[in-house]
C-alpha cells in the first residue's frame, strides 16, 4: 500500500473533491443519482481490519470520483461508527440519509469506484471492486460479499415484577406501622390525648355550695345565707388592669392595689393561663349590677351568696362571723365550718374563643351539683337570749362595767338557753369593735376568781361527807388567821353562834373556812372537780378556757383559808353555772350543751348532738337541803341584818342562789376593781332554770349590779316558758340562833 500523502487528491479538472465551490452543475446533478453518497458513506470507512479503504468509483465520463471523508463532521447518532464497522463500510444503503461534508473543512479524500448497475435497468450499482491487488492464490476466487455481523442483543433489562413485589410489600408495612399506630392512639392513649385536648377549649365555673344556717332551738335562722352575687375577673381579657381597679374599688370597696394583684395573669397547674379571680363574694345585687353597668372588659358578675345575721348583735359573740369567702373565722362559724360550708361544685365546658366564647353545642360539658353545708339547731332561744342581752347591756352601763356575762340553763338536760356576753357587737359588720377581745364570749373566755359563789360547793361537799348538816351551828369570830393572812368577814358575828343559812346569808368567811378545814384539802379539791372546775365543759364554743383546780402541792397555808371561799380558784361563768345546775337537779351534774342537732344540708335529715356527760355528784337529799339553805340568801332580812342577795328575789317565786365578790387576774396580775357575781336557780322547791351573772368592773360595784341583773333575767325566764309561781313560801330562817 503506497504511503498516504498529505495533500489532497485533486480530480482532473483539478478541483478538490467533495467540495461543493468547485462542483458544477453537472456534477451536482451526477451526485444527486450516485447512490451512496451522504448519510453513512461521507464518514470514514475502516475495514474489518481497521485499515482505511480507497475506493476509486468510475464516474459516467469514465473518470475516477474521488470523495472527501470529512474528519471533523459528527452526525447525531453515536452509533453509527460501529455500524459502519460492522457493515464493512457500506453505510449508505442502510441509512436513506446524505450527510453532506461541512462547508470549509478539510477531510481526508479516499477514492471510490462507482458500483456497476446490477439490473438491465441500471437501478443498481454494481458490486465494489477492490482498489488494491488481491492476495496471490486468490485470483481466480468469485467476488463475494463477507456476510453482515448479526448486532448483539443490548442487555436484559430487570424483572419489574420483582420491583412491583417490592413495593407493594413496602406499601403494605407502612400501612399496617400506620394502622397499629392509630389503634393505640383510638384505644390505648385515648384518655391522656383526648383530655389533654378538652383541657386547650374548656372552661372552669366554680358552682359555690350553700352555707348552711345557724337556727336557735326553735328553728329561726340566727345566721343563715341569703342570694347575693360575686364580682370575678378573667385577667386574659382585661386591657388596663389599673382603670379597671380603679373603676371597681368604689363599689366593691377593695384597695386599688389588692384589685390589681387579683387581675395579674397567673397560670394554672396544667400551664394553661388562669381565667377566673374571685374579686368579692356576697356583693349585694344592686352593687352587682351597677358593676355590669360599667361594661368593663373580663369583669363578670355570677350568683353568689352572702351571710346575714338577721338580729345584727343577736349572739353575735356565740355565732362568730365569716370571711367574704364565706369561711368561718370566729365563734360557731369557726368551729363548726367545715360542717357548715358543704363542698363546692363545678361546671367544665367547652367554650368558643374570642367574641364566640360561649357553651359549644353538644360539646364537652361536666357538672358537678354543689353539696349544701349542713345546718346547726342550738339550745339557744333567741327570745331568752335578746332579753339577757339587753338587761345585761343596762346594768353595766349603771357602772361603766367592762366584761360581762349572763347564761341561761335548762336545769334537767343542761342546755344552754342564752348565753350573753358584754360588749357586743354586729357579727355583719364585725370589724367595727374596739378590739378584737370585744368579740369573744365571756361565758367560756372569762376566767375569775369566783369568789363567795364557790362557797355553794365548799357546803355541798360538808353535807355530802356529813361534816355538817342543815342543823349545824357554831360560834363564828370576825376574822381567823390562816398561814400568815388574816381573814375577815364583813358581816361581823362577834363569836356568836350563827346557823348553816346563816352563813351563806351573809356570806360568812370564816364560817365556810372552819367547815372546810374539817373538810379537808384532798376532800375538797375532788368535789371541786366533781363539780366541773379545771376542766372545759364541751358545750361546743371554740376557745374554752378549761379554768384551774390548784393541785394539792402547790397549797400554802393561806390556801386553807382562800380556797375554800373561792380564791386561788380559776373558773368561768359557764363552769359555776354548771355546778350550780348539778345542786338544783337534785346532785347530778349535767353538761351545758349548746348544740341541739344538725340539719343535713342535702337530705334535710335531723342529727342529736351526742347525749351530755351526766355525773352525781350530792345526793338528791343533800342537793335538797343545800337549796333551801342557799333561799336565805335572798330571803333574810331582820334586826341581825339583810342577806346579800335580796336584790336577785323574783316575785312570786322562790329563788335560792349565791351572791360572790372575786377578782380577775391578767397573765398572773390582779387586775383592778372586783368581779361581781349571783348564781340562782327558780322555783327553788323544784329548779327548773339556773341563770348566773358575772361582772366585771375596774371601779368596783359590779356585786351591786349581778344580782338585779339577775332577777330581771330569772322573772323573764319563769314568764317566758310560763312556769307557775311558787305556792308556798320560803322557810324562815335564823341566822343567829
């Protein structure tokens, strides 16, 4: 094979061949019949061997055609070099396309003998010759085409139906993850999710219970709750917490200051913002409605309740009063409050938001009802007990008295039927006293000396031990000396003999010391607590002093002489009222008991209060003889002097009682003035109600005023429950005999 040359073949006319510039029209219509010409052939042919092929094609004039096989031209197809090699280079007749050489270029110029036409027609060329020498020994072998190369098969593709199995399998484990996630949010979270969800919408209204009611022994109301509304706030709609407060504290009558920290927003246990305040509870209806009036944004008013004492001071100072959150602070209210106030209910609903915040329709909605408190029935007649009140009111203001007391009892079942205490005061407006001592009761909180009204029980206990009987007399000196104190009397005897009435007549000291030094110590303390002294009664008030029995060690020898006539003793008006009912219910001592029964505030069912502590302490023979020596105290009257307590007779009834001066001691210091104090009981033949009083005033005088307060509180008692007067006499008695 000759070597290539570098410059391009040149046909005879000596133009480049294959390019269009030097074609002319003959031969632009000679190359338009020539199959064979564009599309596959104007690339480079290779032979199986990779070696390039120079065909000389004759033209029509019998000239060789040489053509230019562009290098730089790049059809669209990539593969189509491989066809071309597998094809032997004969391209054309595969492809009905021409790829005409790029205008301009340069190309590598091959010579292609033109193929003689096979048909008589001349349709088809005739078969390629060979440019080149043939191999020796194969001269004489046919011109044969070699066969085409069958193209491979392009590579087998994946099986889809694996793929789709795949997915569908995927599918389906995500759907089953899904469903089994749903199941346990449907039925094994549903509480947690589901309430964690009403708790985002719902609103909270707390539903106050009904306060129960105090009722005296005969079912009208001392306290009771009547309707009224509270004033709330939602302190996530208030704009101007400071105007708001400002607007409100006129008419709720609150601090600016206090209304502001109750409009503060405050979160809830669960994170969530509050939105219910308490701003005032019990507010009156038309204060309630000119605070709608003001239309002040998250300002509501909702029915309430609010607790009226219809007798304003009536046993104010048994009663107590409450909180404007109807809690109880002092008197019954405290004590029995949790009986009282019932339990609140609740309404939880869902609610809309915004301007829609209203009950949603078929939505979540819980309520639960409001329990009533239950009620209390005392022993208290509220007739009885405006009466005490007011004779006790008169008298100490005759000597400007500072504490008082005046306490009714049912001599059989120890019921209190009043229980008066001075000063007073209104339990609706209970901050308007003088101090805070002013609102206690004086009945169970004032402690004393008893003074001469523990001689009753100094006499009780000789009688019962036999150291002396009604008979008994005995010369009696103006004073003894006991330890190192000298005891007088005030009614001097001057030594004569004087009788057992005749001492508790005029209250003699040294009589009832001689009786009890027969007595004994130990003897008389035990009767001192048979009698109820140095321990609380229980009648149901609050704050009871249990009062104090001075032990048996702790006696002096001044004690022998003072306590006996009721010194170095602590009690209160209630514990001597107490040991007095034990003497005139024949000897047997009765718990006072203010508190009848309860009243449930739901079923309306009647509850007795326990049944009192009931203990003898005299025989009734003894109670007896004791109550009609204690009728000479407010019967003698005669040339050798008047008893003490002629100024507690009733008309028309026989009265046996005990008149007593003592002291009253503060934190260990006597206090100035003297404690007054009478202690009776009527009908004396057959008691059946004991009233005793006791006053304190720091300028003295208060024995002047304990026993007419005494007898005008007796009479209106024996009116009242219309007790016939008494239809004999009392004995005379001899002081002096």
């Amino acid at each position: 094979m000759p070597p290539r040359s570098d410059e391009p073949r040149r046909d005879p006319t000596g133009s480049r061949r294959g390019s269009s510039r030097a074609a002319g029209p003959a031969d632009e219509e000679s190359r338009a019949g020539e199959p064979g010409i564009g599309g596959i052939s104007g690339a480079r042919a290779y032979t199986p061997r990779g070696r390039t092929v120079r065909e000389g094609t004759p033209a029509r004039g019998g000239a060789t055609e040489q053509r230019r096989t562009p290098r730089s031209t790049r059809s669209g197809d990539p593969f189509r070099p491989a066809l071309q090699v597998l094809d032997g280079g004969r391209a054309a007749a595969r492809s009905g396309r021409r790829d005409a050489p790029a205008a301009g270029r340069g190309g590598v110029v091959r010579t292609v003998a033109p193929r003689t036409p096979r048909g008589p027609a001349g349709d088809e060329p005739p078969p390629r010759r060979r440019t080149t020498p043939r191999a020796p020994g194969r001269a004489d072998r046919p011109a044969a085409r070699r066969p085409s190369r069958k193209p491979p098969r392009p590579p087998k593709l994946a099986d889809p139906r694996l793929r789709l199995r795949l997915g569908t399998v995927l599918t389906l484990a995500l759907f089953v993850v899904i469903g089994v996630r749903l199941v346990f949010l449907q039925a094994v979270d549903t509480p947690a999710y589901a309430g964690g969800g009403v708790a985002d919408r719902t609103r909270t209204v707390e539903l106050p219970a009904p306060r129960g009611a105090i009722y005296d022994f005969r079912g009208e109301p001392l306290a009771h709750s009547v309707e009224a509304r509270y004033v709330f706030a939602d302190p996530t709609l208030i704009k101007d917490q400071a105007a708001t407060a400002k607007a409100l504290s006129p008419l709720l009558g609150i601090p600016v200051s206090k209304l502001t920290e109750l409009m503060k927003p405050r979160k809830l246990e669960n994170g969530n913002p509050s939105r219910f305040e308490y701003l005032a509870r019990g507010v009156e209806i038309p204060t309630a409605k000119q605070v709608l009036a003001l239309d002040l944004p998250g300002i509501g008013v909702h029915r309430d309740e609010r607790r009226e004492v219809p007798g304003g001071d009536l046993a104010a100072n048994l009663i107590g009063f409450t909180s404007q959150d109807m809690d109880g602070l002092e008197g019954l209210e405290a004590r029995y409050d949790d009986l009282l106030s019932g339990q609140d209910g609740r309404r939880v609903y869902e609610a809309g938001l915004g301007d829609l915040a209203a009950p949603i329709p078929g939505g979540y909605s819980k309520t639960t009802p409001a329990k009533p408190g239950s009620s209390l029935c005392l022993t208290i007649d509220r007739d009885l007990q405006f009466q005490a009140q007011q004779v006790l009111k008169r008298q100490m203001a005759q000597v400007k008295g500072s504490v008082g007391a005046l306490v009714t009892l049912d001599v059989q079942t120890g019921d209190v039927l009043a229980q008066a205490s001075y000063p007073g005061y209104d339990a609706a407006a209970p901050e308007k006293v003088n101090s805070p001592a002013d609102r206690e009761d004086a009945a169970t909180t004032f402690v004393v000396d008893p003074g001469s009204v523990h001689k009753a029980i100094t006499y009780g206990a000789a009688l019962q031990e036999g150291v002396i009987t009604p008979s008994t007399t005995f010369p009696v000196p103006n004073s003894i000396l006991v330890g190192d104190t000298v005891i007088p009397d005030t009614h001097r005897a001057n030594g004569r003999k004087m009788s057992i009435p005749g001492m508790l007549a005029f209250s003699s000291n040294v009589g009832t010391i001689k009786i009890a030094d027969k007595l004994g110590r130990d003897r008389l303390i035990d009767y001192q607590k048979r009698f109820g002294l140095g321990e609380r009664t229980g009648e149901g008030m609050p704050g009871e002093a249990s009062g104090r029995v001075l032990p048996a060690e702790e006696w002096s020898g001044s004690s022998y002489g003072s306590v006996p006539i009721g010194h170095s003793v602590d009690a209160t008006p209630l514990q001597m009222a107490a040991a007095f009912n034990a003497i005139a219910n024949n000897g047997t001592y009765v718990q006072p008991r203010l508190i009848k029964e309860t009243v449930d505030g739901v079923s309306g069912k009647h509850t007795p209060s326990a049944a009192p502590t009931t203990r003898s302490v005299l025989s009734p023979q003894n109670a007896a003889a004791l109550r009609t020596m204690l009728e000479a105290v407010t019967t003698v009257d005669g040339p050798d002097g008047r008893a003490t307590g002629l100024a507690a007779a009733v008309p028309g009834y026989r009265v046996a009682g005990k008149t007593g001066t003592g002291f009253r001691y503060d934190n260990g210091k006597k206090q100035p003035g003297d404690v007054g104090s009478f202690i009776g009981m009527a009908p004396a033949e057959n008691p059946r109600y004991v009233v005793a009083v006791f006053v304190w005033s720091p300028g003295g005088g208060g024995g002047a005023v304990a026993a007419p307060a005494f007898r005008e509180a007796m009479a209106f008692t024996l009116r009242h429950y219309r007790v016939p007067p008494s239809t004999e006499p009392s004995p005379k008695f001899d002081p002096f005999p």
